[in-house]
C-alpha cells in the first residue's frame, strides 16, 4: 500500500520527535501498521462500492431476478451490522492486532469464494463471509489507530482514515466500471486477493496492545446479531408488509431489551453502555446517527431528482453525484488541522450546518437551464459539511473511551453509522411509498436537511473544550 507524500512526511516527522511525545510507534514500523489500517479500511469500502456498480451484470450471468441480487449487498451489509459490536469485544479479549488481521484474512479468502461462485447462493454465502471480515476491519481499524499515532498527531491520523475511505468512495464506480470493462464480474471480487495479500503482511508490524481477561459472552453475542438483523430486515420489509416488518421490529426491540438488562452489570459489555453514560461519547453518536440519517436520504433522493426532474442521464448523474466524496476529501484533513484549534463542539456544528445547507438548497433552489453548476456546488457543499464534521467527531468518540475501550469505541462509531444509513433508507422508503416521485425527492431531501440540521444542534450540546489527546 503506497502512502502519499505528505501522510510519508508526516509519518516521518514523528519518528523525529518521539521521545517528546508520548505513545505510538517506532519508525518504521509505523509507516508499515499505518499501510495496514489505511489498506485493509480502504479494501473493504471500495469493494462495496464495486459491488454496488456490478449488480446488473451479476443478475444478467448468474440468470438472477434484480430483486434477488440486491441479496449480494443486502446479505454483506447485514454480516457487518450484526457482528461489529462483537468484533470490538472478541478483538479486546484476544487481542486487536489478531482479530484485525484475522479479518483481513477472512474476507480476503472469502473475495476468492465470491470469485469462484457457481450460483448466486453461493455467491450470497460468500459475501457473507466478506462481511464478517469487513466487521473486524471497520472498528478494530480505528482502535489500532490510537495505540499506533503518537497521541499529537491523532487527530491527524483520524483525518488520513478519513480521506482514504472517502476516497474509496469516490473511486469505487470507477474501478467497477473499468474492470467490467475488461473483464467479467469475478474479476471485481479476485483483484482483492494481492490486496488482500500485501494488506496482510503489513498487519505483522501492527501494534500489540493488550488483551483484557473478560469472558465473550455468546448468548450476548447472539442476541445482538437478532436485534440487528430484525432491526435491518424489519425496515425493509416495513413500506411493503407492515405486518412482517412491525413484527421484525418488535424482535429487534425485545432482543435490545434483553441484551441490555445482560449486559447492564457489566464493566465492559458487549453494547457500550459504559461509554454511553458519557456525555460526550454520548452526544457524538446521536449527531452521527443524524448526519448518516441526513446522508443515506440524499444519496437516495438526489440520483432520482438528478435523472427524473432534470432529465440528467445516468453517467451525468454519476459526475453530479462525485464532488461529494471529493469535497469529504478535501475537507477530511482541514477538519484534522483545525481539531486542533477549534474546540469540536463548534467544527461538527459547522460542519452539519453546512451539509443541512447544500442538501436543502438541492431541495429549495430553482434549477433552471443547465443544472450542472447549481447541483455540483451544492453536493460539493453538502460533502464539505459532512467532512468537517465527521472526522472531529470521530476523534471525539474515540477519545472519549478510555484507551482499553478503544475497540468498543470503534465498534460504537461503526454502529452509529449504520444505524443512520438505515434510518435513511427507510425515511425514503416511507416517502416514496406514499407520495408521487415528484413530491417524495424534495420532501426527501427536506427531510435529511432537517436530520443534518438536528446533527448540528446536537453536536453544540457537547462542552465546546477540545478533547484531551490522551
């Protein structure tokens, strides 16, 4: 995984200054563990998105109905909701190191199965597979974060995640469309492999906090998995059978209650409660659960206003669509300077402020002649704001959490964002179902302004002073 020059300067210059700053690793182990976080987070992100580009071509080969091939995304999804706070648990018990390589390995074995399948079931099992691995990537990533960066340049470190999962995202159509270019739909799945490969032999430099002696608590982990996966299915199947989904709901309400009283006694449970009874922590999972609600929503509403009200194709959807990821980009480590001067209570507000903005001018503005400028400008907007706020909020969670918690935190922050892109689906699903296209993308749209808007006033709730880096 090559760096780039200035996350190399970076890099370098802590080497430097370590014996002025406490935490981190040596160099050069450092550059190779940062290779690893940075590689396997930016592996799992972008196969997602070229997964999502390549449902067409998987239906049409595997002589499958679309509905049935949403099963390929729908089936990785859920294995990721149901086990990241589980992976957080199991990776502080026997080690973050061990379980984020394990991950790594997982779900690049699991790439090779995908590659192979015969059949779309097997082909659903297979990313499955991938979404237990990517489960263990996603928090257990951030949390080796902490012990790998000197605790001055954290932030910093919180921004370059960030940027190189935002960057994923913006590349992901892309790759998908020039390898199915080329090649056939296996080929999507079998490039992870030297990836996959190269990843997994930076993960020995990784560093090795350790283990606590709490004992995995299996019945826990089970309810957790049901409570997610009827939560997730129950949204689904809510706008289409009301029956089977408030009944799915009412499983994953039950399932919750249950774990909570389990797990309430605790020191260190399964769910966060422990860091939940922290304001701070607290108040920055309900701004992200906000801001992914406010994002999901427009990523579902503004392709349909793009092609359907403005008459846009689909290719010139998809360039309306990309100054957002680049917009996160560029604002993913001006939000890391800036952490360090500006207290987060105020940078997330501003942030959020400013994604509520570009997404309600996408609903208000009267577009008329050619709609390239207008959207482009508000979509850049609306990624900028959610830039901003995403990586001191992400800093804030994580430091929120005592260090032997860091997994958890990181599991936490994973959730959260889940949970909002869930909550987002289903609004727009709920509008859809009952207005015309017309009124549901601009009430859509309204809709996740309003859940930007509530992201920001939740995140002024928090003390304005920055978070002791520690």
């Amino acid at each position: 995984m090559l760096l780039s020059p200035s996350l190399r300067s970076s890099t370098s210059s802590i080497g430097t200054e370590a014996a002025n700053d406490a935490g981190g690793l040596p160099m050069p182990r450092r550059i190779a563990a940062v290779a690893a976080i940075l590689g396997a987070g930016t592996l799992v992100v972008l196969d997602g998105a070229i997964a999502n580009v390549a449902l067409p071509s998987i239906s049409r080969q595997l002589q499958a109905t679309p509905a049935d091939a949403v099963w390929i995304i729908t089936a990785y999804q859920l294995a990721v909701v149901m086990f990241l706070l589980p992976a957080s648990a199991v990776g502080a018990r026997l080690g973050y190191h061990r379980v984020f390589a394990g991950g790594v390995a997982l779900f690049t074995a699991a790439s090779v199965l995908c590659a192979l399948s015969p059949s779309l079931p097997w082909l659903v099992a297979a990313r499955c597979l991938q979404g237990l691995g990517a489960a263990a990537v996603m928090p257990l990533g951030l949390a080796l974060l902490r012990f790998t960066y000197p605790r001055r340049l954290l932030a910093s470190a919180i921004g370059w995640n960030a940027l190189a999962i935002a960057g994923a995202t913006a590349a992901g159509p892309s790759i998908g469309a020039f390898i199915l270019s080329a090649a056939s739909w296996p080929w999507l799945f079998a490039v992870n492999l030297p990836i996959g490969l190269l990843v997994l032999a930076a993960c020995t430099k990784l560093p090795r906090p350790e283990s606590t002696k709490d004992s995995i608590d299996l019945w826990s982990i089970a309810l957790n998995a049901i409570m997610f996966a009827a939560f997730v299915l129950g949204s689904d199947r809510l706008p289409s059978s009301l029956p089977h989904g408030g009944a799915l709901l009412g499983v994953a309400i039950a399932s919750m209650v249950l774990l909570v009283r389990r797990e309430m006694a605790k020191k260190a449970p399964l769910v966060p409660l422990d860091l939940l009874r922290v304001h701070s922590f607290r108040i920055s999972v309900i701004a992200s659960v906000f801001c992914f609600t406010g994002q999901m929503a427009s990523y579902v509403a503004l392709p349909f206003y793009i092609q359907h009200e403005l008459g846009q194709s689909t290719t010139a959807t998809g360039l309306l669509m990309t100054p957002w990821p680049l917009a996160v980009m560029l604002a993913a480590p001006l939000s890391a300077r800036l952490a360090r001067r500006v207290p987060t209570a105020w940078l997330c507000a501003a942030g959020s402020a400013f994604l509520a903005t570009g997404l309600a001018l996408c609903a208000l503005w009267p577009i008329h002649g050619d709609p390239a400028f207008p959207i482009a400008l508000f979509t850049s907007l609306a990624g900028f704001g959610f830039g901003l706020f995403q990586t001191p909020n992400n800093q804030n969670m994580l430091l929120s959490a005592p260090k032997e918690r860091s997994g958890a935190a990181g599991g936490a922050q994973g959730t959260a964002r889940l949970t909002g892109l869930t909550l987002g689906s289903l609004a727009m699903s709920l509008v859809f179902g009952v207005l015309p296209s017309h009124s549901a993308v601009h009430l859509g749209l309204t809709i996740a302004a309003l859940a930007a808007l509530a992201g920001s006033v939740v995140s002024l709730l928090r003390s304005p002073a920055r978070p002791r880096l520690s």
